[in-house]
C-alpha cells in the first residue's frame, strides 16, 4: 500500500466489474477526485465544499448566490463572488474540460459517467435492492445492500464546510442508517439473527434513540433464544425515552413487548404462507384406485397436476410429460395415480393406464401396450395394424382433438415409453420408473425421496389407530425411522401392527431395532421391502453389482466420489461411471456433486448382499482397509498444511492405500470440514477391528473438527466409543492416545476435571507404552487444565516436561504452542516480564516457520501477556492478528475467545460500544471453554451494557451468567451475584 487513498470500486447496479470512467468522485466520506485512478488536487475545504455542492446537484445549475449560501449561509465574507470564481476556476483546470461548466450565472457538473459518483452508485443499488427485495429475492437484495453500505468511507463529506455540507451530512447519515435497517430486516427475515446481534447492539449503543434499531435487536435476541435480553432492551429504551425525552415507545415496539411476553409463535421464525392447491374434482377413469389413506407428498402433488394442468392450455405445448424417478417402495405409483385422479376434470376423454413392468425380468412389449390402449378408445381389432410403428401413428391420429391422460407405470426406459406418448396437444402423460429418464426429451424430471417424519408418522397413524400411536408416540417415531421412512416399508410395518391387537408399538420398534433382522421383519402378506430392492439388483451388471455391495459397507451419511474410489480400488473415472448408473437405476442416490448416499433399507440389503455373494468374503475388509487409509492419509495431508512441520503426522500408522493430495489451505480445511461425518462413521466402525490403531491416529489427527466447533458433539461421541473400544482390546497405545484425544475434546468444552481424569489415565498408559509424542501432548493438556484450576507452578512443571520431549523429537512448532501456555504459567505466578518474554519467543517460532492457525495461538499468548501487563494497545494489535488467522483457518471457537478478549482490552479503556459489540460476536460464536466461558462473556457484556445505560439487559446478561456459574459451579458466581443486588443497580 502507498498510503493514497483508493478509488471507490463502483460498479453499475446488476452488472459485472468494469473499467473505471476517466473521472470519479466520492462524497460518502472525504470529498474526493481520481482520473484514471490517480487522485485530483481538490484544493482548500472550501473548494472541496464547492464541488460537493455542485456534484449534489446531479447535474443541475447551481447559480453565484445559491453556492455563497451552500459554504458560508448568512454571513459571506465581502469578497465571497470572487473566491467562489476563484474555486471554480482551479476546479475546471484539475477536472479537464467539458465538466466544470459556467452557465446563466452559475455552474454545473456535466458529462459524468452513471457510477462516476459513489452517492448515484449507491442510489441505483438501493432501488435495485428495493425491486429484488418486492419480488421475493432477498439473498439478492441483500448483497446489493451490502455493496452500497460498502461505498461509505466514513463520516459524508468529511472536513468540508458550510451549512449545505451539514445539511447534507445528517441526511447521507440518516440515509446510511435506513439502509442498514432495511438491511438488518433482511438479515432477521433470512434466519440470520445470531449474526445480527452483534451489529445490533453496536448501532443501539451508537444511536440509543433510535427504536427501530431497538426493535430489531429485541426481535434477534428473542428469536437466538435470550428472551430476557429482548425484554430488557425494552425496559432500557422506555427508561431513556422517558429520561430523555419524556415520551413512551412508539406503538409498534409495544406491540412487540407483548408478542414477546405471550411467545407469540409468529416470532419465532420468519415464514411465507404456502397457497393451497386448489382441488380438482374426481371423475371415474381407467385408472387404478387411489389408496385412502394417501398421505403427505403435499408439494409433490401440487406441481404435478400443475404440469398436468398445464397441457389443456394452448401456450405452444404439444403435450406435458412428467417422469417420476426413485427407488423401489417410494410411493411413486401411489403418488402418480392420486395427481392422476385429483387431474381427471382436466382429461374428460378419458385416462389410460398400464402397468410396464419394468422392474421384472419381462418388461411389457409397447407393441401390446398400444394394442390395448386403442381398443381401449374404441378401435376395433381388424383396424389394429401389426407393427409397432403403424400402431404408434394410429394412436396419436385417435388421440387427435381429445384430452386424454396416460399413466404408464413402472417403465424400463424411455425406449419403451417414446412410442406411447400421445404427442397431441390436450394430451398428457405420466410415466413412473426406477430409472431417471433424462433421455426422454421435453419430459419433467421428478425425483422422488423418502417421506419427511411428519408425514411418515401420519400414514403410519392413519393404517394403525389416532389411539395406538398417540400412546406410544415416541416409539412410533423409532418405527418409521427404522423404515427410513419409506412409504412401503411403513405401510408393511403398520399393517403388521394393525393386525396384531396384543402388540405394542413398543413391540414392534423393538423387533426393527436389529439392523440384520429388519429387512426380514419388514414384509406382509405379498408385499416385501426386501423383494422391491432384489428386482433392481437383479438387472445390474457384475461391476455395478459388486459397486453396490462394497459401497453399502461403509457407515456414514454419505460417501465421496474419491473415497468411492477408494472402496472400489477404482480409477475415479471409472467409480463416477459407475455411481452413476447406480443413481441411474434409483439403488444409489446423489446427494451432490460428487457425493453418494444409500437410503438406510438400502443400505442394509447392500449389505445383506455383500456377506452372500462377495468372494473371497476378505474382499470386504480389505474395502473398508482402503476406506481408512485413505481418510487416514488424507486428513494427515490436512494437518501437515494447517501445521507446518509439526512431527505428529510422522507419527501415525503406516497406510497402504494412498489420500488426496492439496495444494492450499481453503481445500484442504473445505475436504476436512465436508467429510467430518463420513470420516467420524469411518472411526467408529473401525474401532474394534484390527484397523483400530489407525482409526485412534485418524481420530487424533482430526482434532480440528473439534477445536473449530464444525463438529464437536459428533467427534466427542466417537472418542468416547473409540476409548472403550481400544479399553475392551488391550491396546495400551491406542488407549493411551484415544483417551487424550478425549481429555482434548473436554477441556475444549470446559469440563475440566472430567479432562483431568482422561488425563491422568492417558499419561499413564502412554508412558507404559512409551508413546514419547502422546506423553508430551498430554503433559500440555495437564498444564493447560492447571491454568484453568489456578495450579500455576505445577502447570509450569507439566509445560516443562512437554518442552522436554517436544525437543527431543525436533517438533518446533508445537513446541513454540507449548511456549504460549508455559507464558500462562508465569502470569499466574506474578511473573509478567518473564511471560511477555517467553510469549515472543513462541511468536517468533511460529513466525519463522511460516503462517499457520499455530501462529495465531502465538499471538493470541502474546496479546494476553501484554494485556495482563497493562500494555492494552500493543495486546490488541496481537489479538486483532490473531483473529484474522483463526478466521482464516476457519477456527469459529478460538475467534470467539478471541473477541472475548479483545471485549476485553476495549472495557478496560472505556470503549464501551466496542466491547460490547466483541462480546455479542464471541456469544455468537461460541468459545473455547464451553459454558463457563460463556458465562464470562455474558458477565463481560453487562458491564459494558451497564456503562452504556442499558441497565435492564445488563442485569438480564448477569442472570444468565450466573446460571451458567451455578450449574457449572463455577467460582465466578461470587463475582457476578453483587453486580444484581439493588446497591449494585443503584
């Protein structure tokens, strides 16, 4: 940077970037000039205030005594005509010619560009803002938003003087404020509202009178669940008003008072009403009964009979076609044959239908097909022709003029459904297929999914009983969840209950909580989910059949497309192709690009058909090998990038199948963070196995899905299933180093004594297995848990010891961490020079070795130091550095302890706002040390509130602190209880 200030990169509302006009000028902030780039010279203040004046006018003549008027109001000096001549001819000479124009008396600004001035840039986003927003576009309307805010450099016209600058000030800044309320609207109408907060309390603390921000800060807070928050924001605003300015809240900040207290529903997330479908009557037909219990798929039918519908209009439309796609037992026939019968008003020529069978070994002939269909409408069988062809063009010359709907049902492909379409105008037809036909051309796409559980719940209600079910409710939610909530599989489950008065719902949730059980507890009469699935399995090939099976052993939500490789031992050309025709076939589905998934019942066949037909059956554990390895091997990629030269990922078990390899940072954190629950899955059906000491390193090497908050709770529970796994093998090394991947987990939470016991057992058994890389992390756990109990020598005897081995094993960057905390050790001790001391030399480690999230807890060490020293500015310089790193390497917690801190340093020099505005981000958040840490903040942020006047939601923010300290049993609780004592309110 050259210290210039830079040109404002305006851009014309809904375009791309282009290239700037010769001239720009800016008001939204100093009054500034550039031509191609390069600042202008705009002279004295009152220069600058002439050519604000003239810029405002938006063309227009401004004449002699209106500019005397604009800088000096009525008191001129005497030679006033001739200094404003004397400003406009130094103008017209730094502008160029052709834009500084004298005319009648007086002067204009012509010839500008449309985005040559920021104020007309951000007038046009606003109105684009303003026509996105009334159509619905608020994603759209708030990034337009967003780039007009953007165009404020600061105070309106800064530094220029006169009475038409003042002016102008209070109404660019009254202005700028409606923006940011209209976007903040947005950001609570989207969902944003924890986000919202911080900013919120910000500009309340900044314009305290004004209500429509107050009103949006207690909306946010109420709908991030701090009710008492959003009703002592109230209190303060009435008290102000009234210390103030003697008035009440305006009527609609009352109104919101009350919605709160009665938790008006209509709070509590922003919604827009769905129109109902509107009915189609019933007419009879050739189509199959629409079951009676038909339920849900409420969005589903809506838009089909709206493609329905639509063929009886004329808009050009030779015919609608609608293919519905998805797995055996979806509902797909049912689905098609209620749109059918709810559209029959629409086909009074009749509706046709055909069961294709395509799903069996012998699929219909649309030869026979056609045959039927023309009798059906009245062809005798001597004008039948013989070929298929000549069938095919009788049909559509029968179907000519009339409005007929066909149903074909359970297709094979689009070969077997092109020749009986009708391809008239009037004419519709609705196919049903486990196969997507994106070859069937002009057809609408339907792909059809699984039930949600409300609708789940309320067929499998409708077949069993309102009585039975809303007995045992929660156990009715494990059937249908058992089912995956597949239509079939719910309807054969609920029949089998219906049946059988002396069972329970308890009974049968019971018999389908054994996995290897279900899909043969899951079948009635001729109905079976295990049949549905053999059909489609049976026409695969024996590489998509064997794709299948090994796909099915992995546990998790879903797979990649790489580690699909992985399990198949593939090229990932060849694995795509072969995901494909699964998604193709409805066995497999797409989560997204590149991403797989099995329904749970498919799943479970999958596998089903894995241990009976996969030989040799150790195929399937050399899969499962591969699917470790390579996690293992990629994560470990991860680490070393996030951690430059750290020796753990020389530590880990060897692996055989190759990972990823990354080239950047933001990949490699987007690979980890994407693949948490999959990899986590990996872990945990590793665990047990002989694959165990690579599942524990997978684990540990994973440990920044916790510290970043992506995925704490799922990690948590994987680590405590992988401690009692590595417990019931014997394994001392892997148990050593899955209980401190634990004692990690917890301490990041804030139970520390539970850390402390994981700890204590993790360094004995790694001492006995004298596992030299887990006994110097878990010394550093220790002491880190010592700082939290205020044993500061003995943390600094424990931060010693990892030092120790963290040197023998040439592992300088964790060692530069363990600096950071051992500086903990020494402010405890009252030591703060030589903490400040030791605090540099981890930075400069960390510094020397490069940027890394590593760094920012380098200087997050050091700007606590400073902070502890009294030394407040240079400490914000650090956290401030510090924050940007760790929001760089996406480490949400450590930002949020991080701006605690700095909350922090800004109470202690009296920037109250800007504390305040801290803590409101840590809150959001979330913070390294779980609820005690919470409480802190809290505690942190009603005195900052307090200072600021806001005394109602201050003590509501000490309340909840206190909570958190209490049932934490925190000793920070003495601290808090005397700040809500009438004396302290007082």
């Amino acid at each position: 940077m050259d210290g210039r200030p830079r040109v404002p990169e305006q851009r014309r509302p809904g375009s791309s970037a282009q290239e700037p006009a010769a001239l720009r000028f800016s008001v939204l902030g100093p009054v500034r000039a550039w031509q191609d780039g390069e600042p202008l010279a705009t002279g004295s203040p009152q220069q600058r205030a002439l050519l604000a004046a003239l810029l405002l006018r938006g063309g227009r003549t401004a004449t002699a005594p209106e500019l005397i008027d604009a800088l000096w109001g009525t008191e001129p000096p005497l030679q006033a005509l001739a200094a404003v001549r004397t400003y406009a001819s130094r103008l017209r000479k730094a502008l160029g010619p052709g834009v500084l124009v004298s005319e009648s008396g007086g002067y204009a600004v012509r010839g500008l560009g449309a985005d040559a001035l920021d104020l007309a840039v951000a007038q046009a986003l606003a109105a684009e803002a303003d026509k996105a927003r009334a159509s619905g576009d608020l994603c759209h309307a708030r990034d337009v938003l967003n780039r007009a805010l953007a165009l404020w450099d600061g105070e309106p016209l800064a530094g220029v003087p006169g009475p038409y600058a003042d002016a102008q000030r209070v109404r660019l800044e009254e202005w700028r404020l409606q923006l940011l309320e209209s976007r903040l609207d947005m950001d609570l109408e989207q969902g944003c509202h924890a986000e919202a907060v911080s900013e919120l309390t910000a500009l309340t603390a900044a314009h305290p009178l004004r209500e429509r921000l107050r009103e949006l800060l207690m909306l946010a807070l109420y709908r991030s669940g701090r009710q008492a928050e959003a009703l002592a924001v109230y209190a303060d605003t009435r008290r102000l008003l009234a210390e103030e300015l003697g008035v009440d809240p305006r009527p609609g900040l009352r109104d919101l008072q009350q919605r709160i207290l009665q938790a008006d529903p209509a709070l509590a997330e922003p919604s827009a009403p769905l129109a109902e479908p509107a009915p189609v009557p019933l007419r009879p037909a050739q189509l199959p009964a629409t079951v009676p219990d038909f339920t849900g798929r409420a969005a589903f039918v809506t838009e089909l009979s709206q493609i329905l519908a639509s063929a009886s209009t004329s808009e050009g439309r030779v015919m609608a076609v609608s293919a519905l796609a998805g797995i055996g037992g979806v509902g797909k026939t049912t689905l098609a044959v209620h749109v059918a019968h709810r559209s029959r008003a629409a086909f009074p020529d009749g509706q046709l239908y055909v069961d294709l069978q395509g799903a069996g070994p012998r699929s219909a002939e649309p030869e026979t097909v056609l045959g039927s269909f023309l009798r059906a409408l009245g062809t005798p069988d001597t004008a039948i022709p013989d070929s298929l062809a000549d069938r095919a063009a009788l049909y559509r010359s029968v179907l000519d003029g009339r409005r007929v709907l066909v149903l074909l049902d359970n297709a094979r492909d689009a070969a077997q459904v092109r020749p009986l379409l009708p391809g008239t105008e009037g004419c519709a037809a609705l196919v049903t297929s486990r196969v997507r036909m994106v070859d069937l051309a002009g057809a609408h796409l339907v792909d059809l999914d699984v039930m949600s559980p409300d609708e789940a719940l309320a067929l499998f209600t409708k077949i069993v009983g309102t009585e039975r079910v809303a007995a045992e409710r929660e156990a009715a939610l494990d059937v249908v969840a058992a089912c995956g909530f597949l239509p079939l599989a719910i309807r054969i489950a609920a029949s089998r209950l219906a049946s059988r008065r002396t069972w329970t719902v308890s009974v049968l949730a019971a018999k389908l909580a054994d996995e290897r059980r279900r899909l043969d507890e899951l079948q009635a009469g001729d109905l079976a989910v295990k049949a549905t699935f053999e059909l489609g399995y049976g026409q695969l090939e024996p590489t998509q059949a064997r794709a299948f099976r090994l796909l099915g052993l992995a546990d998790g939500p879903d797979i990649s497309l790489a580690a699909a490789a992985a399990v198949l031992d593939l090229p990932p050309e060849a694995t795509e192709d072969l995901l494909e025709s699964l998604v193709d076939t409805s066995l497999l589905e797409s989560a997204a690009p590149g991403r797989y998934r099995f329904h749970d019942l498919v799943r479970l066949y999958a596998r089903a058909c894995a241990e009976r037909d996969e030989h040799p059956p150790s195929e399937r554990d050399e899969a499962l090998s591969r699917l470790l390895d390579f996690y293992l091997a990629s994560t470990a990629q991860v680490y070393a990038i996030e951690q430059p030269r750290d020796r753990l990922v020389d530590d880990l078990e060897p692996t055989r199948y190759p990972g990823l390899t990354f080239t950047e940072g933001a990949a490699a954190l987007d690979w980890l963070y994407t693949e948490a629950g999959p990899l986590l899955a990996c872990v945990r059906q590793a665990a047990g196995t002989g694959r165990l000491r690579r599942a524990v390193d997978l684990l540990w090497v994973a440990k920044d899905l916790t510290e970043s908050g992506a995925s704490s709770y799922q990690y948590e529970m994987t680590a405590r299933a992988t401690c009692e796994a590595t417990l019931a093998m014997g394994d001392e090394r892997a148990e050593g180093r899955a209980r401190t991947v634990l004692s990690d987990v917890l301490l990041v939470s804030g139970r520390i004594e539970q850390s402390e016991d994981e700890a204590r057992v993790a360094m004995e058994l790694a001492e006995a297995a004298q596992d030299a890389t887990a006994v110097s992390w878990v010394a550093n756990n220790r002491g880190l848990i010592c700082l939290h109990q205020n044993r500061f020598a003995e943390g600094k005897v424990l931060f010693d010891q990892a030092l120790e081995g963290l040197r023998a094993a040439g592992n300088r960057p964790f060692e530069a961490t363990v600096l950071g905390n051992l500086s903990r050790a020494y402010l405890g001790m009252g030591d703060t020079a030589t903490a400040v001391e030791i605090a540099r030399r981890g930075l400069a480690a960390h510094s020397e070795i490069g940027r890394s999230v590593r760094l920012a807890n380098s200087r997050f060490a050091l700007g606590f130091a400073l902070n502890q020293a009294g030394r407040h500015a240079e400490a914000l310089d650090e956290f401030s550095e510090a924050l940007r790193i760790f929001n760089d390497h996406r480490q949400r917690l450590w930002e949020g302890v991080t701006n605690f801190r700095i909350a922090q340093v800004h109470l202690a020099r009296h920037r109250f706002a800007q504390a305040a505005q801290h803590a409101e981000q840590a809150l959001a958040l979330g913070c390294i040390g779980g609820d005690r840490m919470r409480g802190n903040v809290l505690t942190l942020l009603g005195q900052a509130l307090g200072e600021l006047g806001q005394v109602d939601r201050a003590r509501a923010c000490w309340r909840e602190a206190l909570n958190l300290y209490e049932q934490s049993g925190a000793p920070e609780a003495d601290t808090v209880r005397p700040l809500l004592t009438p004396a302290s309110a007082a």
